[in-house]
C-alpha cells in the first residue's frame, strides 16, 4: 500500500474536476453536479488506479452506446488530456463512461433504456434493500437521489461480476484513506455489504469496499440527497 497514492488521491480528483469545469464551459454543457461527482471520481480512480499499478479490466459493453452521444468526441478530448497530463492511458471505458455523464444520466437513460438495462431483478433488490437499511439506520434517503442510484450501479454491476467469479479486487491503496476520512459513507458500504452476503454468501473484501466507499461519498454531496 503506498501512502503516496492515498494522499494523491484526493489532489488528483480535485485537478480532474477543474478539468471538466474547463470542459463543461468551453463547450457550453449543461452537467448536472452529481453527474459531474461521478465522472471527478470515475476519472481519478482510474488514474489512481494506473499509477498504482491496480488497473481494474472490466467489460464494457453496455456503454458503447455512448459512443453515439454527442458529448463522445468531447469526453475523448477530455481524457486524453487528463492521460497526458499524468502519462497513463486513455481507455475507451472512460470515453463511454465520460460522453454518459457530460449527458446527464437522464438523457442517457431515455436515449439507451430500451437497448440496455444494467439493474437486473436481483441486483435491484439488493441496492432496494440496502438504500432502505441505510434509511433506517442513517436517516439518509438516497433512493430519492435518482442520479446517484445509476451511477452507483455502474461501479456496483462489475464488481459484483467480480465477487460472483472469485475474482476481487486484492490491493486497493485508497482502502485506509476511506475508511478513515469518510466514515458515513463507509458504513454506507458495509450495509450495501452485509446484503450482498445475504444474497450471495459470500460479501466483499476490504478493497473492494474501499471503491464503494467513494462512490458512496457523490450521494452526500449532491441537492437531491438533501
């Protein structure tokens, strides 16, 4: 684990959002702040992620039809700069990943709804009865934040691919950083955690809970979780 990384983190998110500040008024966009937290914290995890050596391969499938969006040549430029300014490369997930939010998840769902469904019955229920259980526990209703609850299943769908194959996720170098510095947000995840046991027998390790974590964290930082 490299501490290096942990408080590096925080300092890249925060360059990453200046650059898609940079973006949304150089292109006249109109980003909702949430979907804006989202792809802050989607580019500099997979910075983060290349600089620390725990790239996270993943399918990406679904998104390609982002590929049709109007924000796609936008979001290319965006990344690439980004992969410039920290020598790391420049996937076509976070192309995808990038065109969806600088969208809006609204748009998105409209345009892709009838071609791509990512919440199946079973992983609906499971982020059903998590959000209640943080509800009654918290005090926090984040089914109300409908922007949240898509993007939170875009990190939640493969890393549950992951648990179900065996295949987690073994050294996250953000883990004690989270689990310090954003304790809600972590309990958050142990709930979500506790339910996926539940389901499957089996529950997330410590790195994998690590990136929950902090998708967790866009929820308490948006109007609609208030």
């Amino acid at each position: 684990m490299t501490i290096t990384v942990q408080k590096e983190f925080e300092n890249i998110e925060k360059d990453v959002t200046k650059k898609i500040d940079k973006y949304i008024e150089e292109y006249n966009l109109s980003v909702e702040q949430n979907a804006k937290e989202n792809l802050a914290i989607h580019l500099a995890l997979s910075i983060t992620r290349e600089l620390s050596g725990n790239y996270i391969q993943t399918s990406h499938s679904q998104l390609e039809s982002c590929k049709d969006l109007p924000t796609y040549p936008i979001a290319k430029k965006l990344v690439k700069e980004l992969a410039d300014d920290y020598n790391t490369g420049a996937s076509e997930l976070d192309f995808y990943t990038a065109a969806m939010y600088l969208s809006n998840l609204d748009q998105w769902d409209l345009e892709f709804n009838s071609t791509f469904d990512i919440i199946d019955d079973e992983m609906g229920s499971i982020m059903d009865e998590a959000l209640d259980e943080i509800k009654d526990k918290l005090g926090v209703d984040l089914k109300l934040n409908d922007t949240f609850y898509k993007g939170m299943t875009l990190h939640f769908y493969p890393a549950l691919e992951r648990l179900k194959h065996n295949n987690q996720l073994m050294d996250n170098p953000l883990v004690d950083m989270v689990s310090a510095s954003h304790e809600k947000e972590y309990q958050c995840a142990e709930i979500l955690n506790n339910i996926v046991k539940k389901h499957y027998n089996k529950d997330f390790n410590e790195n994998e809970l690590g990136y929950i974590t902090l998708h967790f964290g866009t929820a308490f930082y948006s109007p609609e979780s208030h």
